[in-house]
C-alpha cells in the first residue's frame, strides 16, 4: 500500500504562485508516474499534471501548461508542484496520485491516492 501526503495548499491573491508536494513515505520507492488532479466545487476531476520515473517525461493539460511546472525527486519519492500566476478558477482541492501502469492523464488508471490539498485564490 503506498501513502500518499500532500501538503502547500492555500489562500493566494490572482497572480500569486504556490508549490505544493506530495511526499509518498516508506518502502514505497519506484513508482512509475505520479500527477496532480483537481477537483473544483461543482465540477469533476480534472488532469493537472504527471511525470514518469524514468527519464522525468512531464505531461500537462494543454490550458495549464503555461503556468504550472510538475517536477519530482526519486530519492524522496516526492513530486512537486509548481503554480504561478493563479487565477480565480485555479481554485480546487489539489490531488496527488500514483500509478504503477496506464493513461498518465486518466485518473481512472491510477492507484493510489493523496488526501488533497485546498488551494484557493481570490481575485
């Protein structure tokens, strides 16, 4: 079983950044690909970002791309991140996830999950 943490959730002004991470303790080493979903009030789960182990590929929702930096530390089984200029929509509670196999942007293929974070930015 692998434990997820997430952490660095917030309340952000627009235009502010925020990093969040998502540590996975213990013997839980060489998950393939890890990714951040949200989830907004109202709205179902959506795709932020993933990266793999193994060479680092990073995968983003083509509207969040510009602003969002997904980047992970094997040693710590951490992953990480980054948003910068946050709108008003960008607000949800952020998930981390693993997956040991399947579609890095289809929640559906992963395996574990985090206990989401809130971010929250006002305008």
């Amino acid at each position: 079983q692998v434990q997820l943490v997430a952490s660095g959730g917030g309340l952000v002004q627009a235009g502010g950044s925020l990093r969040l991470s998502c540590a996975a303790p213990g013997r839980t080493s060489r998950i393939p690909a890890m990714g951040w979903f949200r989830k907004a009030p109202g709205k179902g789960r959506e795709f932020v970002a993933a990266i793999t182990r193994r060479g680092g590929r990073t995968y983003y929702a083509d509207s969040l791309k510009r602003r969002f930096t997904i980047s992970r530390d094997n040693a710590k089984n951490a992953v990480y991140l980054q948003m910068n200029s946050l709108k008003p929509e960008d607000t949800a509670v952020y998930y981390c996830a693993a997956q040991k196999a399947g579609r890095v942007r289809s929640s559906n293929d992963y395996d574990y999950w985090g206990q989401g974070t809130q971010v929250t930015v006002s305008s």
